[in-house]
C-alpha cells in the first residue's frame, strides 16, 4: 500500500476536513478525494463521512485509524533505519517520558555521542503508554518510563533507584502554609500516599503537573515541595534549598524497557550507556523529576522516615 495513503488519511482525521487536508499536504483537494477513494477500495470499507461541516469516520475508519498511525510510525522507523547517515553503522532510537529528557535522555545522547561514534541516535518524548506501544511495535528500540507495566515479549530493567524529598526555601527549614506548598504530580499512587502523610497539604495553593516546571517555580517565587533527591542536591548544597525534618519521602524508580528480540548489536550500547548516566547521577544543571513503578512493573509509593533506610 503506498504510504500516501495512510498519510492522507491521518491528516483528514486531523483536521476534520478534505480541502484542509490538502492544504498541509500541499496538493490538490482532487488528488486528497482520489487517495481515499483508493484507500476505501484496497479495504472494501467506506472510512469518511463527508458533511457540510467537514468529515468524520465511520465506524471501518475508527477502526483503521490506529492502524494507519502504525503504518506511518513504522514506515519512518524503516526508512531512517535504512537512511543510515555515512560512517555508521547503525540507528539506534531512545524515548523517554517528558520529565526524564533533561537530565536522563541528554548525558545519555553526549555518553553515547562520544562512547558509541559508529551508532546513530534518535531520541523523542512521549507519554508512557505510547512509549511502551512503540517499542511492542519495533518503533523504538528503549523506552526509559517510571510506570511500566509487564507486556509479553518486553523486558523490564531497573535503571535508578530514586527517592522524592520535601525541600523548601524557608531558611527555618520549615513547611510553608498549604497556600505557598506546590503540589506536583507525580502520579496517582503518590497523591494517595501523599495525602495520608500530609493530609493539611492537600489542599494545594498550586498544583504542576511536571516536576522540573514546579522546582523552578518555587526557587523563583518560594515555596514547599516534594521532588526528586539527585535533583535538589545541587541547591541543597547551595543553601537555596533545605530538606523538612521529619517529612515522609517516597521511594520512585525509573526503568528501562526493551523488546527481547531487539538486535543486542544496537541494544547493547544504548542499554550500557543508559545504566552508565542513571549511576553516575550526573548534576552539572537543573534536573528533571521522576515517577513510581515497582520491581514488577506497578507504580507504588513507599513512605518513610528520613534516616530509615528507605532509597
């Protein structure tokens, strides 16, 4: 099936309209119309409904809708792994979640640029679930995810063990009021832990859903909050931030996943690159925050005393 077709089918769906279709796709309304009448006969099924206010799918189009996405997803997969640029030997594709690009995903690509010269990098961001598919489906090589949940056919990978720490910028070291704590979200099972251990914060002043988003606010306007151990130590150092006594921190490791019949030629340097930056908990800038799965793939958020013990 020519990959045009899948293409123009996505973008339809995208804009909800035929003759804005063609516009991104910059050829002609007739020749879109054409594409997706050769689409519906290769298939035998009618995918649009085409209306005044634009076009939807029929019941055949939502169906075939994730599988063109696959189609095009693997296509580019297959082309840049043809495409491999002169002098190397090989295309190796990394994705992450949003808050593990900066520092993960970075000293992985700077470890790899100059440990693995001969290999190629790709790395992208996504959400979670869209990771994990991608590497079920061969479209990426690793997935680096805080939540991952147990597939047929994937390996899972502890990659770091981290811990989530109350920090504030009251020189007392004390917890602010709940209108000056900022409440990230690091996940449902955290929120749950969270609200049992701090039950008069629940009622955040404000709420972020990404950790290195809320680290910057509250070093910029002050504040309290809970974020990663490795990335608060540069300002823990510094003075400009101070652990709460007596806070309950939650333990939150970040794993690997890959598929177990990736070619271990491509596998192999990316995975020891990515279990080098995770152990050396590099800190030359601001860092990223994490999530919590368990060993078997499940998110948990262990509570605990500072001093006990816990990771």
């Amino acid at each position: 099936m020519d990959i045009n077709l899948a293409r123009t089918f996505l973008e339809i769906v995208a804009t909800g309209n035929f003759l804005r279709a063609a516009d991104r796709l910059h050829v002609t309304q007739t020749a879109v119309s054409a594409r997706v009448r050769s689409l519906e006969e290769l298939l035998g099924r009618t995918l649009f409904v085409r209306n005044k206010s634009g076009a939807s799918l029929t019941s055949a189009g939502e169906q075939f809708l994730r599988y063109a996405q696959t189609l095009v997803q693997v296509w580019e997969r297959a082309r840049h792994q043809v495409a491999v640029p002169p002098g190397r030997r090989a295309v190796v594709t990394v994705g992450g979640e949003l808050s593990l690009w900066d520092p993960l995903l970075l000293d992985w690509l700077l470890w790899m640029r100059d440990a693995a010269p001969q290999v190629a990098l790709r790395a992208e961001v996504g959400l979670p679930e869209s990771l994990i598919n991608q590497v079920a489906e061969g479209i990426l090589d690793i997935a680096v995810v805080y939540a991952p949940h147990q597939r047929p056919g994937l390996k899972i990978e502890l990659l770091i063990e981290e811990k989530l720490v109350l920090v504030t910028t009251s020189r007392r070291g004390q917890a602010q009021r709940a209108t000056d704590y900022v409440f990230v979200d690091w996940g449902p099972e955290f929120a749950a832990h969270h609200n049992l251990a701090l039950p008069e914060m629940s009622n955040a002043g404000t709420f972020v859903g990404l950790g290195p988003l809320g680290l910057q606010y509250i070093l910029e306007a002050g504040g309290t909050g809970y974020f990663r151990l490795k990335v608060v130590q540069r300002y823990l150092k510094s003075g400009r931030l101070r652990l709460v006594p007596g806070a309950a921190e939650f333990a939150y490791p970040a794993y690997a996943v890959y598929s177990e019949s990736v070619d271990a030629k491509i596998l192999t340097p990316a995975l020891v690159g990515l279990r080098h930056v995770a152990g050396t908990g590099l800190t030359s800038r601001p860092r990223a925050s994490a999530h919590q799965p368990n060993a078997s793939g499940s998110r948990r958020a262990a509570s605990t005393s500072r001093g006990s013990g816990s990771r």
